[in-house]
C-alpha cells in the first residue's frame, strides 16, 4: 500500500516534450513509475524516448488507459491543462507549475468541487511512493521505502525532512508536497485520511509553514480523527512578521497564522512539535517506536 | 502586489464606484492648487502603504488651502511612519452620515472569493468581528457564477435603509474590480454614507496578485511609482526573494520553507539573521554570485550561512557560483556552506579544493548554523 500513487499508477505528463517535461518524464520513468503517455498541443505522434505523444490527453487516456496526469506546462496554460486532465478522466493531476494566478485556480477549485477528481499543487515538488512510483520533481536518492507518511507545504524543506528519516533508518509509505500556493488541491487533511486509512502508515510528520490556517485546522483534524500518531514542525518562528494590507484576510481566518500560533495549536492537539529537522527526527524515531506495527 | 490609496481609487473609478472629488499632488503647491479647486476643504492623505494613518497624523483635515499647503508640506517633508512620502491625495471632504465597511478577498480554506459587509465601519474592523460578529455579513462567491444580485440584497440587508441602494451597486462593481484587475483583495473601510443619501468610497486597499501581473500589463507597469531600495531591485531583477532584517548573520538558501527554517536555526543557535534570501528552484552558478553580492552588501553581515539541498538545484552548480562571488566581490567575511540533495559531494569537492579559508563547510543545517552564529560573534 502507499497513499494516492503506487504500481497502479498510469501516468500521462502534460507537457512532455518542453524541457522540464521530457527531462521528469523520464526521471520519474526510469525510477519505475508506469509513464504511458506524453500531451502536448500538436506534437501528437511523436515519441519520446519511447513515450507516446498525444495531441490531448483524451486521446492519450483512451490509447494507454492513463489514470494520472503530471502537469508540468507553463503557469499561462496550466489551468487549462487540469480541466483538459480532468475531462479526460485522470484520478489524480498533479501539477508542478508555479506561478499559476489565484483567479484561475480559484475557478479550477469550483469546477473540481464534488466531481472525483484528487489534484495535488499547483507549484508543488509532487508526490513519491518509495520503491513504487515517483510522480513529479522529489529527489528519489533520499528517499527509502518504510512506513513513515509524510505531508507537507514546502518543497526544500521536504527534502531536509526526508533526508533526516532516511538518515535514521525510517523509510517512507509516501511522501506528499501539497504546494504553498493559496488555492491548492489536495490539503493536510486528505493526505492525514488517507495516511489513516493506509495500513502500510504507522505513524505521520506533517510539515507546515506561516501564512492562512490550514495547520490549525489540521490539529483539530488530528484530534478528534487520528489514531496514529503524528509529529509537526511549522517554520518561520523567526520570519520577519509579513507586512499586511486590509483586514479581511484575519477576520476571516480569525487566525493570525504565525509559526507560535501553529505550533500551539498543533500541542493543544497532543501534537508533538519538532523545533528543527533533527528533532522531527528524533519525534517520528520515538512515534515508530511506539507506534503499531 | 499593493496599490497605493489613490491607484486603487483610479481603478474604482474606472469601474464606476462613487468617490469624493480628487487630486494627486507630489508637491505643496500642487496640493494647493487641488484644494483650491476643491474648495479648500479638504481631507489630505499621505500615500504610503502601512496602517494607522488617521491616527498617526498621515490624514489631516483642513478648513483652507493654506492649510492644505502646509499640511501636505508637512507630510511630504516629514514622510509617515519611518517611510519617505512622495505623493498625498487630497480629496474633498464629505457630509458623512454614517460609516460602512465592505471588502471582497480570497478565502484560502474555502477556497473562494468572500464578500464582507459590515454596518460598522471606519474603525479596527478586526476588534468589530471578534466582538460584535453580528454586524458583519459574509457571502462566499463562486468564482464560475460570479457576484449574484441575491447576495448583494443579503450582505446589505443589516445596513441602514438609506445605504442599502447605494451599497448593493457597489459590491458587485467592487467584484468586477477583483475579476479584472486580478485583485485577491478589494476593501474599503470606511464606505460612507453621505447626508445626502450617496454612498461613497473614502478609502481604497487594493492587492493585485503577483502571479497576474503577466497578465496585468498596465497594473504592473504602477510598480514603477514604488520607492525601491537598489539593493532589493537588484534582487528582484535576477528572481531572488530578498528580505532584509536587523541581524548579523546572512542567509542564502533554496526554497521558501528551507530559507525560513534556516532563519530558525540560526535563531536557535542564538543569533540573529541578516536576511531572508530565497535562490529559487533550479539555481545557477550566476543567481547565487548574485545572492552573495546582494547580501553582502549589507554593512551590518559579519558571517554568511548558505544552506542548499539541491532538488532541481545543483550542488556543482552552487560551488561555482560562490567562487565565482568571491572573485566578484572579495568578500571579508566568512562564508560557512552547506551542502546536500542533487550533486552535493561535487559541490563539496570543488570548494575543499579551491582550498579558500573563507569558505566553512559545514555537515548539517544545524552545524551550520552554528558556525555562522559563532564566526558572526567573533568567537568562530
């Protein structure tokens, strides 16, 4: 098992023949991700390296029996290539691109709203099962195959983490980088269900950052739904508090979505909050102990 | 991005909400010259983009133009809140019968616009939401449907009779502001109801989103008319993310959440930083020579702490540019680097042997740093 991707995964990159498409298509292939398909608007017939190309990813999903979509086009066509993906029928769109307006995605959020469609990102590494499948720009070297779930909003700071479990022996189930935009798909909560429900999870590191509420309101999540156990690390206790303009943005919230306040929650929570990477660490080397086999 | 007070009344205009007559001066005689058009009474405002400006003196209401000249001379010359002020507007005064409040931004969780109307306004419109949340209503906008004319009749439904009207009309201009110009918030506090039955906008915070401003040609085309610092312009020219701090130790990292954890580390390790300093994804050999003359640049650095874990970012890559940097700069002070993820032993190869006693190298983020702390405290 693993959560969202795994040797089932059929995958179709959206922008397969520009130069970051061709190069993780073939980085996430020759880890052993099942790549059956390439997209790009009138390159279809083409191969690369052996990966078929399609014009659409219609036509691409009814050839190869795609069932995910890895969207690494430009942020000016990128909202466009998730509905073309979702039209398709992909399960799960994960989609690298940064830089992507937050009117387009706010659209993308309503049309996906309750049709079945997982979307990982925007402006995300993606998403790894060790040892199974790699489905976006996670440096594959660090990771190991285990029982450690791993959510997270950062991208580097992913790696720093993954490197530490590694480092100490505990393997990974999957490791997901949600993406720090505003709008994005997938959230914490999700990612902390399906670690839940995953049998091959023993126990979760959820790494969060400053900014909007999604931490605090993973806490209570943790709370109130989780049986295994969970350790956080939230960075930026020492940002520079952000120059904010307007007031709608906290009355909202009503969160004042500093580092403090996450951590807070995350220890009203009976969250174990790790200070730095070498005690996120040390916690999940404690949770794997403790946690069921 | 933040527009100023008076580009996002610009914009408002341009879209048909109701304003109070107005002008732009830059200099005391214009403003002078504005009141005198306007009638000498006259409400001057310095344009700056930091809060607290009724109360901290940076709006003055004046009886003639006399003192609208000295009171924008004041300004001008004084600046706000540390800031230097280039610009006030100076705007007619209103009869205001009563004080609204309405805004239209994004709401992360719901991942949707939200549209606020409060019958209290003018004020600390947090203090209002913790304390009386009932004269706050809220409607979440699909971004597919747009702003209906039944939530409009809702979120004004609490307001005065005499404001509804005037209020309904301006929300969905307000939301045609946000489509257009890509804005995540639109907010105007206070929106007043005048005693002659009008319902204007007094006040005008606009953010448009960075991420829109490709698109945005005209919007982004404003950012000319921000005082920029050059040390930061030469940051934002080769795409670094650079904010500068009070401290002592000076940061270059990968990745927004590493450049912060870092920020932390050095924190812990009882320093303080420099810097925020963020490479981006992919760096080159010239973006982080460029990182280093930026941060450098900074008087007050006594140490430099570079944490790199290359995903995209290439370990070789980061040890050219440092040497690069310090033939471009000659550095005096040392530059402790860490190195790890995508081609990281290279990386440390080819600094080990350029054999520089200014660079450190350093294991781990947290031996790292460490060091910086140290060597920044003289004590390394």
């Amino acid at each position: 098992m693993a959560i969202l991707v795994d040797e089932r995964t059929r995958l179709m990159v959206q922008g397969i023949t520009g130069k970051e498409g061709s190069f993780h298509a073939l980085r996430n292939r020759a880890y052993g991700t099942n790549v059956v398909a390439g997209v790009t608007p009138g390159k279809g017939g083409q191969s690369i390296e052996g990966i078929p190309v399609f014009d659409t990813a219609a036509e691409a999903v009814q050839a190869t029996q795609a069932n995910a979509s890895l969207v690494l086009v430009p942020a000016r066509f990128a909202a466009e290539a998730i509905y073309e993906a979702a039209g398709a029928g992909a399960e799960l769109i994960v989609c690298i691109t940064e830089g992507i307006p937050v009117l387009d995605m706010a659209r993308v959020a309503s049309y996906l709203d309750g049709r079945g469609h997982v979307l990982i990102g925007p402006n995300c590494p993606g998403i790894i099962s060790p040892g199974k499948a790699n489905v976006g720009i996670i440096p594959t070297e660090i990771c190991m195959p285990g029982a450690a779930g791993l959510v997270s909003r950062s991208g580097t700071l992913t790696y720093q983490i993954v490197h530490e479990l590694t480092g100490r022996g505990i393997g990974q189930s999957t490791c997901v980088g949600m993406g720090g935009d505003p709008i994005h798909g997938l959230g914490f909560l999700e990612a902390l269900a399906g670690f839940e429900a995953d049998p091959e999870t023993r126990a979760v590191v959820l790494i969060g950052e400053i900014g909007g509420s999604d931490e605090e309101a993973a806490a209570q999540y943790i709370a109130e739904s989780m049986t295994k156990p969970v350790v956080a690390y939230v960075a930026g206790f020492s940002a520079p508090p952000g120059k904010r303009m307007g007031h709608a943005g906290a009355i909202i919230t009503g969160s004042s979505g500093t580092a403090q306040a996450k951590a807070k929650a995350f220890e009203a929570a009976g969250v174990r909050v790790g200070r730095n990477s070498v005690e996120v660490g040390d916690l999940m080397q404690d949770a794997m102990r403790g946690a069921k086999p | 991005m933040d527009l100023y007070e008076h580009q996002g009344k610009d914009l408002f205009a341009a879209h048909g909400i109701p304003l109070a007559e107005r002008g732009v001066a830059e200099t005391p005689s214009e403003a002078r010259a504005i009141a005198e058009r306007l009638g000498g009474k006259v409400a001057v405002k310095a344009q700056v983009q930091v809060g607290g400006r009724g109360k901290g003196g940076g709006v003055v209401l004046t009886r003639s133009t006399e003192e609208a000249e000295s009171a924008a001379a004041r300004i001008l010359g004084e600046g706000f809140g540390g800031t230097p002020v280039t610009r006030v507007l100076v705007e007619r005064l209103a009869d205001i019968a009563d004080q609204l409040y309405a805004a239209i931004t994004l709401d992360r969780t719901k991942k949707c616009y939200v549209a606020m109307v409060s019958a209290k306004g003018g004020i600390d419109i947090e203090e209002i939401a913790r304390e009386e949340p009932q004269a706050i209503r809220r409607s979440a906008i699909d971004p597919m449907l747009g702003m209906r004319g039944f939530q409009a009749r809702f979120l004004v439904g609490h307001l005065p009779g005499a404001a509804r009207e005037g209020t309904e009309k301006i929300l969905s201009k307000m939301y045609e502001v946000l489509t257009a110009a890509d804005a995540t918030l639109v907010e105007i506090n206070p929106l007043a109801l005048l005693v002659d039955g009008k319902v204007v906008a007094l006040d005008a915070k606009v953010t448009i989103d960075d991420n829109a401003l490709g698109r945005q040609a005209a919007l982004a085309g404003l950012r000319s008319s921000f005082p920029v610092d050059p040390t930061q312009a030469r940051a934002n020219e080769a795409g670094l993310q650079y904010v500068k701090l009070d401290g002592e130790v000076g940061i270059i990292g990968n990745g927004a959440g590493l450049v912060m954890s870092t920020l932390d580390a050095v924190s812990q390790a009882g320093g303080r930083s420099a810097n925020f300093l963020d490479l981006g994804g992919g760096a080159s050999a010239d973006s982080m020579a460029t990182s280093l003359e930026v941060v450098l640049s900074d008087p007050g650095v006594r140490a430099v702490l570079v944490n790199i874990f290359g995903g995209i970012t290439r370990g070789e890559l980061v040890a050219a540019g440092i040497l690069e940097a310090l033939r471009r700069v000659d550095p005096k002070v040392p530059i402790v680097v860490r190195l790890d993820g995508t081609n990281a032993a290279e990386g440390r190869r080819i600094l080990q042997e350029e054999g520089d006693r200014r660079i450190v190298p350093a294991a781990t983020m947290l031996e790292g740093a460490e060091r910086a702390v140290a060597l920044a405290s003289g004590a390394g």
